[in-house]
C-alpha cells in the first residue's frame, strides 16, 4: 500500500568509464578537491542549479520579480565559478567575451525571444577591455573559438577559426532531462 507521507524521490545515476573525460570529471569532483564541506551529490546538484534554475523555474510558472531574483542567483554562482576558474588559470578578468546564440525559441523551451523577432544574436559580456575575444556560438553543431584580437584585426574574419564539436547522444539525453 502506498504511504500518503512518502517522499517521492528522483534518483539518478550516473555511469561513465573513468578514462572518459567524463570520467574523469565524476573522480575529481568525488576527490574533494577543493575541501567543501560538500557530498558529490550536493556538489553536481548545487551546479545543475546554478546553470540551470533559472529555466526550470520558468518552466514551471514562477515569473516577474521572483523568476529576476533567481535568475541573479544563478548569474551569481556562475561568475564566481568564472572569477574561481580566472584566478585558478592566470586568465585576466579584462577578457571581453561574445556569446552568440544561434538557437530558436524551439531549441530552449520558455526562452523568450527579443521582441524584434530574431533570436539569433551577439551578446557581449564582461566588456572592460576591447583587445581581447573569446566567442562562443550554440546551435544544434556546437561551436567555440577563442582568437585575441589586436586592435588592427577589427575585419578579422572570425568564422573560419570556428571549431565544430559534435553533440552527443549524451548531451541529447541531458538536454531532454532539463526539458530542453
């Protein structure tokens, strides 16, 4: 018989070959690297929040002031981790970054697109210094290319020095998982 106060639970497992790059994340992060007072559990958990709160909870009906405030949580978190990952690495914060989302609204179920229609757009972010690129561009082949531009290369033509990276089956799974 089922128990009217039984917690209903989402149980995940994760199984990658240690090799794998995969792998080889899930050991290091078990490793307590960073000495958190954190499980593994808690710490995968603690970053599918940060990246990706904000859309579950969109997803699920929370809107205005509340959905902003979450939304500045994750941005939160996930600068930290980047400033965490500048200072670890010697890469300076004056990096000017160019995000470039080449997605419909379909590809991220409760994004909203700009009101002038296209979706496809370039967002600059962290812009301090204009001497520096790193570009990111997400669509169904995704692709990353990082080029430090001198000031004289302003008709450098980025697309060639794009690098495509296959999506994986895996990467579908979690897509769907998040209902992406």
């Amino acid at each position: 018989m089922n128990n009217m106060n039984e917690v209903k639970q989402e149980i995940i497992s994760i199984k990658r070959s240690l090799e794998s790059l995969d792998g080889k994340i899930i050991t290091y992060l078990k490793s307590n690297p960073l000495k958190l007072d954190l499980d593994f559990s808690e710490v995968v958990v603690n970053a599918l929040k940060a990246y990706w709160l904000p859309f579950v909870m969109h997803s699920v009906g929370v809107r205005d002031e509340e959905l902003r405030r979450i939304a500045i949580w994750s941005i939160k978190q996930l600068e930290g981790q980047a400033s965490l990952i500048r200072e670890v690495f010697g890469i300076s914060p004056q990096i000017n970054t160019v995000v470039q989302l080449m997605n419909t609204t379909a590809d991220y179920p409760g994004a909203i697109p700009d009101q002038g229609g296209s979706f496809d757009k370039t967002e600059q972010v962290n812009s301090q210094e204009p001497d520096s690129t790193t570009a990111l561009s997400i669509s169904n082949d995704v692709e990353v290319r990082e080029e430090l531009l001198l000031p004289d290369e302003e008709d450098y033509d980025y697309e060639k020095d794009l690098i495509a990276v296959e999506i994986t089956e895996e990467m579908r799974r979690a897509s769907k998982l998040f209902g992406a």
